[in-house]
C-alpha cells in the first residue's frame, strides 16, 4: 500500500520542523514566564519572541496579541459584552453574526441567547451585506451597539467573506467586529489595519503549530474585554493563567514560517488544489464542485457526490490511504448536513454528500496523484451504490 496522502489540513497541520524545534527547546527548559529570575526571564522571553511573530501574522501590535488554548477560545474571549477602551466602559448590547459561523462563535458565548443575532448568507455562503446593513440601522434606532463577529475564511467552503467592507459598516454605526481568522491565517494575506477589524482569532495547529495554542489580536492594545478567567495578572490582565510556553513558542516559529512563505505557497498551494479540482471534474462528471465560482482560500475544495453519503466517501477514502473531512472536524460525530451548506440554501441530497479537501504547508505534487489514484479507484464503487440506492 502506497504511503498515506493528508489532505485535511483545514482540520489541522503536521506541525512544522521550526515549531517541533521551537517546543522541544521550550519543553528542555525550566521556569515560569511570571518569576523575576534567570529562567523565569529566558520563558518569558520566548513568549514575547512568539508574540511579535502571531501580531506580524496578521499585521498587528504585539501589545495586542492575547495567548490562549486555542482558536474556540479566543473566539470566547472575543465574544463578550463587557468591552473597555483605555479604562472607559464600551459595553455591546447585542452580537450578529453570520448563518455559516463556527461553532465557537455560533453559541454566542457570553450574550444571552436573546441577544444573538444571524443574520444570512448568500448561495454563495457571503454575508448579505444588505442584512447586516438593516440590522445596523435597526440597533442603531434602538441605541444599542452592536459586536459583530464574521469569519474571514469558512472552514468548510472556503470562501472568503466581505469583512473589510463589514467592518467600514459597523464602525460607521459605533460598532466594534471581530474576525475569525483561525483558516485564513497562513493561508491567505490577513492584516488588521487593511481588514478594518477591532480583534482577530487565530490557531496554532492550523498553521503547523502545536495544539494548545491560539490568540485573540486586537487593533487597539488598549481596547479589551472582560476576562474569561480571573486569576493572576498573565496576558496584561485578560487571560489568567500561566502561559504555555512550549506551545506557545511553537506558535511562533509557525506564524514566522507561514509567513515568510506565504506569497509563493498560495501560488503552490492554489496550483496543487485546482490541479485536482480540474481533474476530477474531468473523470466524474457527477462530482458536485461547490462553491468554486467564488473567492476562496487556495488550499480548499469542497464537493458532493450525490446519493453517496458523506461519511461513506470519508470512510471509502480513508480505508484506501486518503485523508479528508467531512464538515467540519469539531463536528465529525454528529450525523447531518452542513449547517454551512444549509444557509447556503444547497439541496439537502447534495448537501448530506459533501466532503472537503484540503491542502497545506506539506503538501506536493506527489499527493495529488496519488489521490487521483485513490479517486479513480473508489468512486466508480460509490457511483454505482448511489445509482442503485
């Protein structure tokens, strides 16, 4: 049997080898970030080193980088009503989101249930901007301000959403957004100052980080939320607790990474994914390419085979070498359609055969064949299943 092919880096990257370096040094060292002696300097410094390369990752003020565990929590800390600017009260009253959100953001956090707003996508899975333009007219009539929380990159799709032009609306009502960047990060150019947003997400292990590590950026180091944890005085005050400074130092040598050689990978990447893309649609026409007429990230690609469930392909591909999801990862126990596919409006038949593709920092030429390869032997199969069912 031929060696595996991964192709679900949307889900989580093989951890690059300045990061595995980066963690083993940090993991051979002893002390605390918070203690005033040698090693308790040395950790600190590591952090810090970290937090300069997560803010050039998204062209942001290391001031304003907060550690956490990861991207769902830094989406927590990002979702809460109790905001301060340079010590003056900036409370949220109500948070709007988007239909085709992560989880993480989907609950809401700390707003009521009350107070969560969705608003809706087009077939193409992009806010309606005429949505959230009512919406914003309609708060601001009822003097509330509004946080708005709109991922940059759907981690199931793709796409690409209109955050920039998001963001000039809701300050233009008093607003304060947020972006989701945990799938854009490292993948496609995110910059705070060019986006407009206040705050952004991102994730270690999406960009050949090690898990347990995320941080929430702010655009403005003096804007911030209340704290999810209470606790010692770590992260400025906003998230308690002692840092995890292996993974954290790992973070940082995969941001810088991801950085450095983020122009020639979305070339790269984008020539591996439309190689693929072009080839199956050649020798299965009944291949459902969703989504590829829009503006999305390089590295992924989402079709449907009708008739054959999703967890079938999934399962089919896997047992012959081939790696890739079924939505989203964080979800891949639950049985059921993309809440994704179904703001988008796509049939039900369609929806409950997607499946998702998805490349990264090491992927190569060779991974396309071989899943090629896999393809031409397993879809037939699951073609003449899905005619008979």
């Amino acid at each position: 049997m031929n060696e595996r092919i991964y192709l679900d880096h949307n889900a989580t990257a093989p951890v690059r080898p300045e990061a595995v370096e980066a963690l083993t040094a940090a993991l051979a060292a002893t002390g605390n970030a918070s203690a005033i002696h040698g090693e308790g300097r040395a950790t600190r410094a590591r952090i810090e080193q970290a937090r300069v390369e997560v803010a050039a990752l998204v062209g942001g003020d290391a001031r304003g980088v907060i550690f956490t565990a990861g991207g769902t929590e830094a989406d927590a800390l990002a979702l809460i009503p109790d905001y301060q600017r340079a010590g003056e009260p900036l409370p949220c009253d109500v948070l709007l989101i988007s239909a085709v959100e992560h989880a993480a953001v989907l609950r809401g956090h700390r707003f009521a249930a009350d107070k969560v707003e969705i608003l809706p996508v087009d077939a193409r899975g992009r806010l309606r901007l005429d949505a959230l333009d009512a919406a914003l007219a309609a708060h601001a009539e009822a003097g509330h301000r509004v946080l708005v929380s709109l991922m940059l990159a759907n981690n199931e799709t793709g796409v690409i959403q209109p955050v920039a032009e998001a963001a000039r609306r809701v300050h233009a009502h008093g607003g304060l957004i947020h972006t989701d960047a945990v799938q854009a990060a490292g993948r496609i150019r995110v910059d705070l100052a060019e986006l407009g947003v206040d705050a952004v997400s991102v994730s270690a292990h999406k960009i050949g980080g090690a898990p347990g590590a995320g941080a929430l950026v702010f655009a403005d180091p003096d804007l911030r939320p209340a704290p999810v944890f209470a606790g010692g005085g770590q992260e400025r005050g906003r998230r308690a607790g002692s840092e995890n400074a292996p993974a954290i130092a790992a973070f940082g040598a995969a941001a810088k990474s991801a950085r450095l050689a983020l122009d020639g990978e979305i070339i790269r990447i984008g020539g591996l994914r439309e190689r693929l893309e072009d080839a199956l649609r050649c020798e299965f026409p009944e291949l459902v390419l969703l989504v590829g007429d829009v503006d999305r990230l390089p590295n992924t690609a989402c079709f449907a085979l009708p008739g054959a469930p999703a967890e079938t392909v999934v399962i089919a591909l896997d047992l012959a070498g081939l790696s890739v999801s079924a939505g989203a990862a964080c979800s891949s126990g639950k049985v059921g359609p993309s809440h994704v596919l179904a703001a988008m409006g796509v049939p039900e038949k369609i929806a409950r055969s997607a499946f998702r593709l998805s490349f990264g920092w090491s992927s190569q030429d060779e991974d396309v064949d071989q899943a090629l390869s896999v393809f031409r032997r397993v879809i037939p199969g699951l073609l003449r299943r899905a005619r008979a069912a």
